[in-house]
C-alpha cells in the first residue's frame, strides 16, 4: 500500500482482476457453495461461503436493472431451472428468451461481472484478513513488479469470524453508492454513467436493439419509481420541518413567559 495508507491502484487493480476472475469461474457451476469454495478472494471477505452467496445474490438483487446485472440469471444460475444444467445451454436457453446471441450474451455477462467485482473489492478489503493481502500484494510488487506471483499465497477459506452477515455487508455497500435514501427503498442509486455510443448501437443487431430497449425501459421505470419516493419523502420532510417550526415558536414562546416571571422576581 502507498506509505500514507491509501490504498495504491495498481493493488486494488489486481485485487479486481483476481475477483473477476473467481466470478468468471463461478460461471461454470452456478452460484454455489461448492463454487466459492475455489473463489478465495471474494470469500476472505464474509465468514463462510454461504454468507458469501448471501452477497452476491442482494447486489445482484439490488442493482438488477440499474446495472444490468438481470444478464448474469443464467450464467449464475440464480433462476432454479437453471441449476445443474451445463453452462452452454443455460446461455443457449436464456439468450433465445431475449432474442440475442450467446456471444452478445456473453459480453453482458462481462460486463455485469466487473461491476460486481468493483462492489465486491470493498467487502474484501473491510476485513483484516483482505487487509493483509493487500498488504502482501503491495510488498510484492514493490519488489518485483505488478505480476500473479503472490496468489499462490492468497488466504485460503479457514478465515476469523466476522460477526458481520452478509447481506449486512452488501447494503453498506449499496448504500455507500446511493445519494438519498427515503428509510423505504434505496433511491438515486448507481446511476448509469456509461451510456453506449452511437456507434455501438448502430452496430447491434435489430433483435439486440429491442433487447437493449426493453432493458432501458426497465431502467426507467425503475427510476420512475425511485423519483416519484424522493418526491413523497419530501412532502413528508417539509410537513416535519413545518410541525418543528410550530413546536420551536411554541417552546420560545413558553421560554420567554417564564424569563419574565424570572426577571419579576
């Protein structure tokens, strides 16, 4: 890490690639505990796997349109008619359903997976033992450059406690994103800042821009939905702020009477 603490870029960079990659690999299983048991990364940040699940599956929940994380149902198999079929036909299958090919799917399914793996890094690195990876990431390439040398050392399952659960762990995450929150829903959250270029919808397929506009309709009505809540928190926050305003004048006025009676003697 950087002597003033922070953490260096090309570390958390590494980190990154290293959870991309476990989740590249969970692909070929499903979401399963069998699966992150060889996903050491993403799971030194919860205490078993299954906690680790936990995770994933609320961010995936949380964000499923927002970020487009909806493309990752089959590769995950988070939908039970998925589980334990092979890889190949459940993205045969759920590519025929949105009318894409399984390479366009497959290139959602990417991109899906470095969001996730973004979100996924902070709960690695919240724990004292992701703390010490990153520790030994930075030593090592501080001493012989950025490369994969250290993963053979990367912690292995058997890790402390952590008292915290894992969906716990996944809404502080979430939250941290979000730039209001009405006490109901979480609104205003991971706003898409990465629109696609014209020329890359001018490139797609008529079936893929229908596919890509259904999902953007999704995405509207999701923020719809998360407008019309900061609106109706609003209108509750200014009948608060006016109940308050009463309640103040009302207490200055009392405090006033009875420094006159004070003053009286």
């Amino acid at each position: 890490m950087a002597d003033d603490g922070k953490l260096d870029p090309a570390v958390y960079n590494h980190i990154r690639s290293r959870i991309v990659s476990e989740l590249k690999d969970i692909r070929r299983f499903g979401l399963t505990e069998e699966a992150m048991e060889h996903a050491p990364v993403i799971t030194m940040g919860f205490n078993r796997p299954r906690q680790a699940i936990g995770a994933i599956e609320y961010l995936i929940s949380a964000n499923r349109f927002a970020q487009n994380l909806h493309w990752l149902t089959a590769a995950l198999a988070l939908d039970g008619r998925y589980r334990g079929v092979e890889l190949t036909e459940r993205r045969r299958v759920f590519a025929g359903s949105k009318n894409i090919s399984t390479r366009t799917l497959i290139r959602y399914e990417d991109a899906a997976i470095d969001w996730l793996a973004g979100r996924l890094v902070e709960s690695t690195l919240s724990t004292a033992e992701g703390k010490k990876y990153a520790q030994a990431v930075a030593d090592n390439q501080s001493r012989i450059g950025p490369v994969d040398a250290v993963d053979a050392g990367t912690p292995q399952p058997d890790r402390p406690v952590d008292n915290e659960g894992a969906r716990a762990q996944a809404r502080r995450t979430v939250n941290r994103t979000s730039s209001i929150s009405t006490g109901q829903r979480p609104v205003a959250r991971n706003l898409r800042s990465d629109p696609l270029k014209q020329d890359d919808i001018a490139a797609m397929s008529v079936m893929e821009a229908l596919d890509h506009q259904e999902a953007l309709g999704d995405m509207i009505n999701e923020g719809n939905k998360d407008l019309r809540a900061i609106l109706s928190q609003l209108e509750v926050l200014r009948r608060q702020q006016s109940e308050l305003t009463d309640h103040l004048s009302s207490l200055q006025k009392e405090f006033a009477l009875v420094q006159e009676r004070i003053n009286r003697g």
